[in-house]
C-alpha cells in the first residue's frame, strides 16, 4: 500500500516544544511518510534520531515574523513624517511578500515530484501551508499550539482547511474568540503526546551529581524547566524562595533552560542582581540547556512553572507527573487542564510570589499530602495524554482529512 505524504511546517527557531512533540508523533505513525519543512536544520532542533519514514527539509527565511516586527515597531518610533511611515511599512510589507514567495518556491523545489496529500501547519494559519496546500491540491489542517497563532490568520486561508486541532482546550476557546469566522465543528482538542517512562528508559545516563548532593545536604529540590525569559516568569519563583528564605531554608531551585536572546540582557541581570542581594547562590541555580531534562526530572522533588503570559499547556508539567512528580505552576491557559488544584498538583495565580510561597511553606511544614498529588497527577496525565491515545486520534484525522478533501475535490470536477 502507498503511504499518504503529509508535509508539516513548523517555523521554530529553538529545539524543544511543538517541534519535538511533532516529530516524536510522527516516529509513531508508520502509516504516513512525513516531510518536514523548518528554517533551520531539524537535527539542530530534534536531537533525537527520525524514523525511516520521516524526512526533513530545510527552507531559508530572511524575513521572519520577529524580525518584520521589529521593522514595523521602528518605524513607527522614530518618524513622525505620515508620508516616511507610509513608504517604510510599503516597504516591510514587500519584503515579508519577497520572503513568502521565496519559501513557497523553495518548498516546491523540495517536494517537485512528490505527491502531497495533506498539509499541516504546526503553528496556526500560516500563507506558506496554505499555498502548498493550493499548489498541490492537498487537504490542509491547522495546528494551534500558541495563543499567537491566529496572528496570520486570513478569511480565505482558514476557510480552506479541513480540520482545526488546538492542544488544549483553554487555547482552543481563546482562538474561538479571536477567530469568529472558524467553523466549530471541524475543531477539536487533540493533546500532544507524552510518554516519560519510555522516554526514561531510551535516554542515556544523565550526571545528576548536583541534585545528588543539594538533595544529601536535605534540600527540597524545585526544578523549573523553561527557556529564561521575563514571559516565563523566573523572577516569580526566585520572589518566592526569597520571601520564605529564612523561615523554610531548605528549597533549593534550579532552573534548567537557555536565556532566551535579550538585546542588553536585562532580564538575566535581573535574576542574577536577586540572587546575589538576597545570598542565594549555593541554593538558586542555573544549569542551562539540557538534554537531559526527563532524568532530571525524576530526581526533583517539585517541578516548577511560573508563566505569566498564556501557556498553552506546559509539556515539561506533563512530564513530570508522568514521572510522579509533584508539579505546582501558575494557573494561565491551558495549565489547569493538566494540573487540577489540590488533586493533581497545586496551582498558583499568575504573578502572585506569596501565594506560591505560600504553597511552599505548607510543603516544608507537610500540610499537603505531596505523594498523593503525584500519583494521581500520574493517572491523570497518562490517561488524557498517553501517546498511544494521541497516536490514534491523529491517524483517524490525518486518514479522515485526506478522504473527506479527495472526495469532495472528486465531486467539484464532476
């Protein structure tokens, strides 16, 4: 039997999130033959090794959302001439259409002889899936996995998808919202897949030596596992573990993440300025990028997350319940779909560094059952986003999609 092509674009800058959860699916589904088509190489961004029936395909993009944004905020500040404006944004808006048509060109130089039979757009409405999807008389399918996917949105490239899959249910509400003119029977919640246990026993040993020891000295270990950026909310978690520092001296926090690119580096020198005023430093730490993070996990004996900006779900939370696990984050987005307050983990508002300390001096003082928590936060999260679940929904879609867009094409030309 021939395998349906499905071609996935994702434009992720960093490795990690929708990226990982994508390919780790597709690994999965040897059904389909997948192409993927990123801006940077997807070894870069998917360490892992790909299936045989996967393949990647790396497009160049000198005009990226962030960068066009940036133009356009420019422009803005620093003329106030209404004819200089109108010329300078005439001018952005050629180059971003330069650059569409030149990674729709790239793409279809790529895929010349291959068949495509469906289009996912990893990331909201993007013109790249969707003119693939027009040139190649494809199905095309949007995934939702950010609040800001819908920021490409247009009348006609969202009319012209099959189905609209959000990773949670929160996001998928939001968008609602924002997207009126989505017809809410082609959408659904599809969760990424999570498989921690698997993951753990594939990975190759990790030097967990500094957990080891903070953990021999009798410091409860909190893991935040996040890229370091002020939309994460670190400075939550280090205001936290300053205001119970002399009452409850036993929390040790690491933070397992890159910063993320800060033009004069603000927001590390925030962190750092705290750390160092308040004394921390043998207990608030950072140990930067890791591929080791699953591992890690298991050894914490918290894990961590303080969004302040809408996450749509949180993978690293499920994660770690999956590992069994206490996890504690701030309740924004999709979070409580996963961790639900006193019963699969603890849930904070967002910003609010007393009320997390707060959770964590009931923790220190064994208020809170902490081993119950996890093992339902366990249940829970293999329950909703096991990857057999996952794996089977999405061949039902993907399988369903094709058809449905086949047969209806089939009756427009008769």
């Amino acid at each position: 039997m021939n395998k349906k092509n499905i071609l996935i674009f994702d434009q992720v800058e960093t490795s990690g999130g929708s990226i990982a959860r994508a390919v780790d699916l597709a690994n999965e589904l040897q059904d389909f033959r997948f192409i993927f088509i990123t801006y940077h190489p997807l070894a870069d961004l998917y360490p892992k090794q790909l299936a045989e029936h996967v393949i990647a395909k790396r497009i160049f993009s000198f005009y990226n959302y962030q960068r066009k944004s940036a133009h356009i905020n420019r422009i803005k500040a620093l003329t106030k001439n209404k004819l200089l404006t109108f010329f300078g944004l005439k001018l952005v808006a050629l180059l971003d259409l330069i650059n569409e048509y030149s990674i729709v060109v790239q793409t279809l130089a790529k895929t010349f002889s291959t068949k495509i039979d469906l289009v996912q757009a990893n990331g909201g409405a993007h013109p790249l899936p969707y003119r693939i999807a027009e040139i190649k008389d494809a199905a095309l399918l949007y995934y939702f996995r950010h609040l800001d996917d819908y920021r490409w949105a247009e009348g006609k490239m969202l009319a012209r998808a099959n189905d609209y899959i959000f990773v949670s249910a929160n996001l998928m509400k939001a968008h609602l919202e924002l997207l009126q003119t989505v017809p809410k029977d082609r959408c659904q919640v599809v969760h990424s897949p999570f498989d921690s246990q698997k993951l753990l026993a594939k990975a190759p040993p990790s030097n967990l030596q500094l957990i080891n020891e903070l953990k021999s000295k009798g410091y409860i270990v909190i893991l935040h596992p996040a890229r370091i950026c002020h939309e994460k909310g670190q400075h939550i978690a280090i205001d936290a573990i300053i205001k119970i520092k002399d009452t409850y001296p036993n929390f040790a926090l690491i933070f397992a993440g890159s910063f993320e690119d800060d033009s004069d580096n603000s927001y590390e020198r925030l962190l750092k300025d705290k750390i160092q005023e308040h004394k921390l430093g043998e207990r608030v730490l950072f140990i930067g990028h890791r591929n080791d993070v699953v591992q890690i996990l298991q050894s914490a004996d918290i894990a961590l997350q303080t969004p302040i900006w809408f996450e749509a779900l949180g993978g690293s939370l499920i994660e770690a319940m999956q590992l069994g696990v206490l996890t504690v984050s701030a309740d924004i987005g999709g979070t409580s779909e996963a961790v639900i307050h006193q019963k699969t983990g603890l849930l904070f508002p967002p910003g609010n560094s007393d009320e997390l300390a707060r959770l964590l001096a009931m923790i220190a003082e064994n208020q809170i059952d902490t081993k119950a928590l996890a093992e339902a936060g366990k249940e829970h999260a293999y329950r909703n986003w096991g990857a057999e679940l996952i794996q089977q929904k999405m061949r039902r879609i993907y399988s369903d999609a094709i058809a449905t867009f086949h047969q209806t094409d089939s009756n427009k030309h008769h």
